[in-house]
C-alpha cells in the first residue's frame, strides 16, 4: 500500500508542476465563453481540494481538473487489466471500434482542451454550415455500418459478472479519487500563489477595460 500511495503522490505532484508550468501561457481571449455548466468541474471535490473551485475562471479549472483525471483514468486501465478481464475485454472491443473511426474531433488535444466542447454555442437563426461534432457522429454511423457482426449477447451469468466488474472498478476509481483530494491539500498553497500572480491580474485588468468602455461618453451610442 505504501508504495501504491508514494507513486499516487509522486504523479499528483508531477501533474500539479505541468498545470503550473501551463498556466503563465493561458490567456482569457484563448477560450469561448459557454452557457453551458462543465459536468467535469461544476461541484469537484477535486477543485475544492485544490482550492480552485470560486472565483476561477473554468478554463483554468478544467485544465486542473482533466490533468488530474487523467492520474485516475490510468490507474484504472491498470487495475482493470490485472484484475477485471471481462471488462477489460469489453473496453478493448469498445477502443478498436472508436480506432477505426475516419474521423475523431477530439483525438490529440492536450489535457487543457480534453473533455471541451469542440463547438461554439449555436446562435438563433444562424445554422453552422457543419460541426466538428456532427462531422464525428457522420464518421461514427459509417464506421458503424460498415462493423463486423455483434458478437454473442450476454447470458445473465454474465451479465451479473460484468455489473460486478464495473462496480469493482468504480469503486476504486473513487477510492483513488479520494486518495488525490487528500494529497492536493498539501499544494494547495502554490496553486494559490500562482492563480494570484498569473490569473487575478489578467481577469482585473478585463473588468477594467469593461469599466472603461462602459464609461465611455460613445458606449450608449
């Protein structure tokens, strides 16, 4: 367990140094504004632990928040290739049906960007010519109809056997979870020193300029 825990740590503290040498570059016109709440960020224990989660503009909280899912989403493709062999088979089945896909939108992008809408919010009475998420869902229905034969249903046996594994991985999925939320206290002061100097100038010196042009003798005209 010590070991599981000291690699835990060393990973948490080699990603929370990625995000900090990320953050000098981010830039609030770099990024659309969205209607829309983040299901990754809104309410993260993650955030919180971090002391991320008021008054930080989402950009900068879900460049966080997907570096650490990123710690969590490879220790579960571990644990479940060592000890969940039924649905590890079902989400090697599932990525080799995604790899031959012709087009994936989403493919590549570094973690700041992961898990982003690809598209900006549609305005009324405005259509977009095309999407990047509708040019996906073309590519996935074509890869779909071109697919081999689905393979043999489940029998219940099984069907109970595979609930259960993903209950297993679940459950371990938030006990890592857990495990991180602790060991981001004990950063939580250099993350606050680095949203102080490189992202509370930027989002004052916007509601400056909005001041200004709000005062502005020609902003009613």
């Amino acid at each position: 367990m010590n070991s599981v825990e000291g690699s835990v740590e060393a990973r948490v503290s080699h990603e929370v140094d990625r995000w900090l040498a990320w953050l000098p570059r981010w830039r609030p016109g770099t990024h659309r504004a969205r209607v829309r709440l983040c299901q990754r960020c809104f309410g993260s224990p993650i955030l919180v632990a971090a002391g991320l989660e008021v008054d930080v503009p989402h950009p900068v909280q879900h460049a966080f928040s997907m570096r650490m899912k990123g710690i969590i989403d490879l220790a579960v493709d571990d644990y479940t290739a060592r000890n969940l062999p039924m649905l590890h088979r079902e989400i090697r089945l599932a990525e080799e049906r995604k790899a031959r896909r012709p087009y994936r939108a989403g493919e590549g992008l570094d973690p700041e960007f992961l898990g982003l809408e690809l598209d900006p919010e549609p305005q009324p009475d405005q259509p977009f010519l095309f999407t990047l998420t509708g040019l996906e869902a073309d590519a996935a229905a074509e890869a779909a109809e071109a697919a081999e034969p689905a393979p043999r249903p489940f029998t219940m046996d099984e069907k109970e056997a595979l609930r259960e594994e993903v209950r297993l991985a679940d459950d371990f999925a938030k006990q890592l979870g857990r495990r991180i939320c602790s060991e981001l206290t004990h950063h939580r002061e250099r993350i606050g020193v680095a949203v102080a100097e490189f992202v509370e100038p930027q989002i004052e010196d916007l509601l400056a300029d909005l001041d200004r042009e709000v005062d502005s003798p020609g902003w009613l005209g």
